[in-house]
C-alpha cells in the first residue's frame, strides 16, 4: 500500500538517506551530484537548510511503510507557477505507480496554492522520466534549459497546466 509523508526540516537524516541514494543511484539524472553532497557539503544544517525552503512541499512515498521515493514542489519564479524537483524512486520500488504517486502528489499540491502551472527540468536523455512526465501530460516549453556539465547541450523544461488537477 502507498502512502505519504510530509517532511520538516527535524527529518533531515530521512531525506539525507534517500538523496544520498538516489544521487549514487541516479548521477544521470540530477543538477547536484553526490560529492557535493558528502564530506563537507554533508552537514545537518544543510540538510535542514534544504528543507526549509520557504513555501515548499518536501515529500517521501511510504510502500508499505518503508520510504521508498521522494520528490518536492518549489515555488516557482513567478507567482503562478510551482516547481517539482528531485524525484526518484528506490529501484527495488519501480515500477508499481510510485512515480505517478508522487508526481500527482506534486500536482495536488500545486493545485491547492492556486499555482497554474507545474514546471520541472530533466536531463534530455532520461527516457524513463522524460515518458513518465509525458505519461502525465506534460509538454515541452521549448525554453533552454540549464546547461548540462559538458557545456554543449540542456535541460528540457517540461511543463503542465493545473486548471484540470
Ligand atoms: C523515473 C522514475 C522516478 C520512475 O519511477 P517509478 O516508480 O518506476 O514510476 P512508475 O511506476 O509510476 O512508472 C514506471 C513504469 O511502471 C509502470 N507501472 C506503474 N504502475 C504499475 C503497476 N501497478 N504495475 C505495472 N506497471 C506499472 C508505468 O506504466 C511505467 O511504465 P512505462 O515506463 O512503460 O511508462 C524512476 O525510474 C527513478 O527514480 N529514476 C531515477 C531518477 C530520475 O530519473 N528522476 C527524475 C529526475 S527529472
């Protein structure tokens, strides 16, 4: 069974945990990497920091009480518009809905701070996210996104609108 757990920043070591994984999981996938995060970048009050993001909705899906995935809605540069970020699911836990879960979770949030519409950015070869994003009605905004290490190609910006969540 799914369920969902809202994080505060007293959390941190759950968060801490389930980034430090999925940032060794998933390189491919993320801005931030794992070295940034660990030895010196890994201290409590920056954990703490990174989920007191003000106006944001940090959240880890529960299979059967274990956490097995993460994502978060950021307030977006504009009033009217909310970010999702750092999504990933456990690899033991792929597969059954639990990317869709949070993403809807995402949309709900957005849905009920009257944001309209519901941005993210992924790497352009992460098929499986690019299909999963697509899979909930997400489009491409056509705007460049960050560049990716390399310096030569970008992020896609995917976005959707809320008016229907
Ligand atoms: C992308 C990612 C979040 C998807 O998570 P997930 O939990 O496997 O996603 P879902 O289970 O909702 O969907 C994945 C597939 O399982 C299928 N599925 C969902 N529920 C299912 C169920 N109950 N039974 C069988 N299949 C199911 C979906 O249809 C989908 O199939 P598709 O890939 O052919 O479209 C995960 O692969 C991941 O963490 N990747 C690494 C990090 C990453 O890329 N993050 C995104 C950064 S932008």
């Amino acid at each position: 069974m799914l369920g969902l757990r809202t994080l505060e920043s007293d959390d941190w070591p759950l968060w801490r945990e389930l980034r430090l994984a999925a940032l060794t999981d998933a390189p491919y996938a993320f801005g931030s990497t794992l070295a940034e995060w660990q030895g010196s970048g890994d201290r409590e009050e920056r954990w703490r920091t990174r989920l007191s993001i003000p106006g944001a909705r940090d959240l880890v899906a529960l299979l059967d009480g274990l956490p097995v995935g993460m994502v978060s809605g950021v307030p977006g540069g504009e009033a009217e518009n909310v970010e999702l970020i750092s999504l990933w699911v456990n690899p033991t836990a792929r597969g059954q809905g639990v990317g869709d879960y949070l993403i809807q979770a995402v949309e709900r949030w957005g849905a009920e701070r009257g944001a309209r519409t519901l941005r993210l950015s992924v790497m352009p070869d992460n098929r499986k996210a690019v299909a999963l994003y697509e899979r909930h009605g997400f489009t491409d905004t056509g705007e460049s996104g960050n560049l990716l290490p390399a310096g030569v190609r970008r992020e896609r910006v995917l976005a959707k609108s809320l008016a229907t969540v």
